[in-house]
C-alpha cells in the first residue's frame, strides 16, 4: 500500500474547564463554616509543533481524534482543580492547516522549531468561596467550568525544497536526484513509478541543497487528472524548479510538445508556480535521435535559451547544471517572503456564543449556547443565585428582547427547556 500522504483530516477539542465547588468548612465546634469550594482546573491547550523528521501526514491515517485534558472539578477546603493536560499535534514542515468549514488558513508550519497554540483551554469556573461578597456570606452556588467546542482540520502538505523537479513520467527525474545525491528513489521503465516526492540532499563544491523528485505531470493535471494535482503544490515550496525534457523520444513523445504541456500546466496552476527561478535540462542525450531534437528546441527558443544537455544515467552533464543551481540558490532569499514569518491564527475555544428568542403558542422561548451556559450557572434553589441568574440576563440584553418580543408580567418563558414566569 502506499504509505504516502500528503492530505488529512483530523478533529480538536481543547480541555474543558472545571467547575467550581459548593462546599461549607465544616469542622468540630465549627457548625457554620464559610464557603471553602476551591475553583475547576483550566482546560488542556492544543499546539501545533512544526517536526523536520516528520516526511509524510501518514500519522494521521491511524490517529484522527485529539482531545486535550479536562480540568479537575473544584474541591471542598479551597481546594482547586487540577489543569488538564495540553496536547501538542506534530506535523511535517510544510504542512497548511485550514478550518474545514471555511477552508480558512489557521497555521503555515514553515519553519523548523514553529510552536503555536491553536486553542487555549476552557477557564475553570469559580468556586463558591469566590463568590462571596459582603451582603452575600454564604453563596450556595458556583459558576461551570468553560465548555469547549470541537473543531475539524485539514492538513495539507507542501514539501519544502531548495530545488523541485519537474517532468513527464519517464523523463528522468528519479535517476537525476539517485546520481547527484544519497538518495534511492524506486527506479523502471514505466509511467508514475514515482508516486511520492522523493528528497535528498546534493554536496557539491562545499555547497549543500535539498532536491525533491517531484511525481509526474501529465496533461490537464491542474484539473485533476492522474497524480498532478495532488503533487503540484508541492512545487509551490521549491525555491528552484529543474525542468528535465526527454530528448529522445523513444515512447512516441515530441520533446518539444512536452516541454510546452509542463509549461501549460504550471501556468494553469498559477503564479505561485510561474515567478519561480527555473532550469531547463535536456535529458537522455546518450540516446538516438537526442541531438536532432535538442536542436529543434534550440531553434524554437532561441540562441538566448539557456539548457543544460545532460544525461543522469552516465553522468555526462551534471557539473554545469549544479554550478548554475549553486549559483541561483545564493542569489535568492533564505526562505520565500511569503511563509518567512509564518501564519498562525488562533482558533475561540468556545461555541457561538448566541442567544435566540421566539415565540409560539404564548410561550416564549429562550435557545441557544448562551443561555444554555447560564442555565447550567444558577442554583434554582438559592436566592442569590438566582439574582445573579436575572442579574445576567439584564446584562446580556435577553429581558429587553423578551419585552420587545411582547413578554408581560405572568407570561410563560421557557429558558432552555426550564419555565419561569416573567417579571419586570
């Protein structure tokens, strides 16, 4: 099966918070104590680690759910909850985390040692001893801890390259990178025996890059046809493109068609492939017919066209072509401006934070995350709880909007599946 995977879907949840204790200190002799509930744990953060030894988002194939720790609940004796645990998801460099629901960018992990927090944990709610007051001693309620919501992800990969290469199946590409650097890419005579980027690491006049073979384009894969669109974004991340052109033609391909339909492709794909620096190499020259083509091309470029004749399989050609990629290298930036200095967006922790009022059949009906969170933070058996209950509402606008909605004094409201008679 192929291990590779350069696409992911995962889902996060941070920590819930704790909630705070309803406790009295009660000791011998002492038969009316003051409150003592200590307050709930803060909720266990999510961080995005950025991983150089990581290749692939193959991890993910087998792990698809992270959930930070809860909070502990408050305890009697002032007593507060432990913090949940943070969580820390790492991923390859290159890797673009969106928010599924909007495809919106959260994170760009470009940078090696990149650690971001995506989402803080749920507060801890108070414990009753934190609610006391001067006029309000023996508070028989505390508040809930923070609820989180859960949050689905896609992980997208973008290999991260000095040089990338660029071809049709056939051209060459793996036995370039295999004879210029340690690498071993899986190497025969038929079409996409390259399924995954392949990367290694060139030496060359006391000079170090990272080349990546780059899968086969074939035509129309910037609409999705074949392997192309899955693997073109990862040119995206290369400072350099090597564009090799099989010059012999042996399959029954023109050579020149096929450097017109790689050029077709990357210009479909767009301008984040198109501004690259970029080399055209004339590969397979040790093969017939390989001269009479490479002066085709010649001629149809021009004599100002730079091309590196060359042939990967015995060797001829290649000092040229690394010193011209040494030297375009130096010229360019250490990274591209773009993703120098990351992006990182800060996911809420906490759902929508919405209240809704209708009415029907006389009744009227308070809905929504808001008011579910408040119902949850009020004794209904202790008064100064519940003053504190009509206190938010009051704040929050809820009484004005149940007036404005035709609310009186006596009518029925349903708050969240609990009923109370409305009172000016």
């Amino acid at each position: 099966m192929n291990e590779w995977m350069d696409q992911a879907r995962i889902t996060v949840k941070s920590g819930n918070g704790g909630n705070g204790a309803v406790s009295f200190h009660r000791e011998k002799y002492v038969p009316k104590g003051g409150p003592d509930g200590g307050d709930g744990g803060v909720g266990g953060a999510i961080y995005l680690a950025a991983d150089k030894s990581m290749r692939t988002l193959q991890t993910f194939r087998y792990q698809r759910k992270f959930f930070a720790g809860d909070g502990e609940d408050g305890m009697s004796g002032l007593r507060n909850g432990k913090d949940g645990e943070d969580l820390t998801i790492r991923v390859p460099l290159g890797t673009v985390v969106k928010l599924r629901e909007t495809g919106e960018v959260l994170a760009d992990m470009s940078r090696e040692g990149d650690v971001f927090r995506l989402i803080r944990g749920g507060r801890g709610g108070f414990g009753n001893a934190r609610m006391a007051t001067p006029t309000r001693q023996k508070p028989n309620f505390s508040l809930p801890g923070g609820k989180t919501q859960t949050y689905e992800l896609e992980l997208e990969l973008k290999s991260i390259a000095d040089v990338g290469f660029l071809g049709f199946p056939n051209a060459g590409k793996s036995t370039l990178l295999s004879v210029i650097s340690a690498a071993q890419p899986k190497i025969a005579d038929y079409p996409f025996t390259t399924l995954t980027p392949n990367f290694g690491v060139v030496e060359h006049r006391g000079k170090t890059f990272v080349a990546a073979d780059i899968p086969g384009i074939i035509e129309n894969a910037h609409e999705g046809v074949g392997l192309g669109i899955d693997f073109l974004r990862h040119v995206e991340r290369s400072r350099v493109l090597l564009h090799l052109v099989d010059m012999s033609g042996l399959e029954g391909r023109d050579p020149l068609d096929d450097y017109h339909q790689i050029l077709h492709e990357l210009e479909a794909y767009g301008r984040a492939v198109t501004d690259k620096p970029r080399l055209l190499v004339a590969n397979k020259m040790d093969l017939p017919d390989s001269e009479e083509n490479l002066a085709r091309l010649r001629a149809e470029l021009g004599p100002d066209a730079e091309i590196f004749p060359l042939s990967a399989a015995t060797h001829k050609g290649l000092e040229p072509l690394l010193d011209r990629l040494i030297l375009v290298l130096e010229d360019l930036p250490p990274e591209d401006a773009e993703h120098s200095m990351g992006l990182f967006r800060e996911l809420d922790p906490y759902p929508p934070q919405e209240w809704f009022v209708n009415v029907e059949d006389d009744i009227f009906y308070v809905t929504g995350a808001l008011a579910e969170r408040l119902l949850d933070s009020v004794n209904l058996e202790d008064g100064a709880s519940v003053r504190n209950f009509q206190k938010q509402l009051r704040r929050l606008g809820i009484v004005d909007a149940l007036r404005e909605a035709g609310a009186e004094t006596g009518d029925t409201v349903d708050f969240c599946g609990t009923q109370f008679d409305f009172m000016e």
